[in-house]
C-alpha cells in the first residue's frame, strides 16, 4: 500500500524505560517512530519541565530544551501542553529552529494565542465535535487534529481530512491492538499515538504501512 501512518510513541517508547524521560524519547528515535508525545509544564521559578502529572519540589525532571536538543533532526514532537505560556514556548521552540518538527496540542485558547503570537504556528487541536472542529479549521489552520475514544467519528476525520490536515487518534490503554489499529486506518486515520510503539511499528510493517 502506499499509505504511511505515523506513529507517535506516547510519553516515549517507555515499554522498556521510564515515561517521559529522555531515554524513553531515545528509544521511539532507535525504533524509528514518526513523533514522541511529551508532556510540558512550567515550574515556580518559570523552566518548562517533561512532566504528565503537576510538578512537585525538588524532581529530577528532562527539560524541553533536552528534548528538543535530542529530537532535532532526528523524530518530530507532539506536544501536550499541559502548563505553560505561549510565548515560552515559542521561544524554546524558535531557539531550536524546531518550528516545522513540532505539532502543539493543547486548549482552544492556549492554540489561539499561539497562532496569534506567530501566524502559521502548528497547531493541533482535539476535535472535540463537528461545530467546534470546524471552528478550529477556520481560525487556527491547523496542521493536525487529534482524535481520542470520545471524538473519534469516521465524519470528523473525514472532515480534518478535507481541510488538508493530518488525523492522529489515540489508541493506548484496551484499543492499543491490531483489530482496533485496523479500523483506525480504516476510517481514514494518518497517525496513531500508542504505548506499544515497538508493536505498532512490526504491525505496520508487516502490513506495508511504514517503512
């Protein structure tokens, strides 16, 4: 098939290291996955840190510099932000030269002061339903949509495909197989963010979807 679905190894490829951690970020880029997911927050003293959950005092945290110095020219970033302010991230991002190897997940607000901060920032905002959907594609020009359990309708990702944009689902926890992989890429899906990256990638391979 000519179909190349990306893979985006969630918090890392952390079946064998620790989430979110720069060993885990190194795996995905061995594996040859297509993006690591990480999550960013700020501290008290205003340094964006890898962290899902909120901070606590005194963590031996990876840096979004470190991840950025990592994953440049190596695999693309999706991220998750959880806490922190556009213009911060903007400046890390720039300072990298990493603007075309990143996708910025977040809140409608957060996406919207970004684009208006830096027209053109790759945004990529959850789908969420039709009408808002379509309110993301007309203000924000985004360069993905996420999908997840809730949101994930063979329409929506019709619809985020129409506009040109890529449709990356979740598919961790009971959907992270090869039947629910299946109908992911059936229904139109260009990327598939996973915590079995190892798995996903032999799946797809073996079915001529990545190289």
């Amino acid at each position: 098939m000519a179909r190349k679905i990306q893979v985006i190894a969630h918090r890392g490829a952390h079946e064998n290291q620790p989430q979110n951690s720069l060993a885990a970020y190194q795996a995905a880029i061995d594996l040859g996955c297509d993006y690591i997911e990480t999550d960013l927050r700020t501290s008290s003293r205003g340094q964006l840190l890898i962290k899902h959950d909120a901070l606590s005092e005194g963590e031996s945290l990876p840096t979004f510099d470190d991840v950025l110095s990592l994953a440049k020219g190596r695999i693309r970033i999706y991220l998750d932000v959880k806490q922190a302010l556009p213009a911060a991230i903007v400046g890390a991002v720039e300072q990298h030269g990493m603007r075309d190897s990143i996708l910025t997940y977040g809140g409608f607000q957060l996406l919207r002061d970004l684009v208006q901060l830096r027209p053109g920032w790759p945004c990529m905002p959850e789908a969420v339903n039709e009408s808002l959907l379509k309110q993301s594609l007309a203000d924000l020009k985004p360069r993905a949509i996420a999908f997840s359990g809730g949101d994930f309708k063979p329409e929506l990702v019709q619809l985020a495909l129409a506009a040109g944009c890529d449709a990356f689902l979740d598919r961790q926890g009971k959907t992270d197989n090869p039947e629910d992989w299946e109908k992911a890429i059936q229904a139109g899906v260009t990327g598939i963010q996973t915590d079995r990256p190892s798995a996903l990638l032999a799946w797809l391979r073996t079915n001529h979807l990545h190289p």
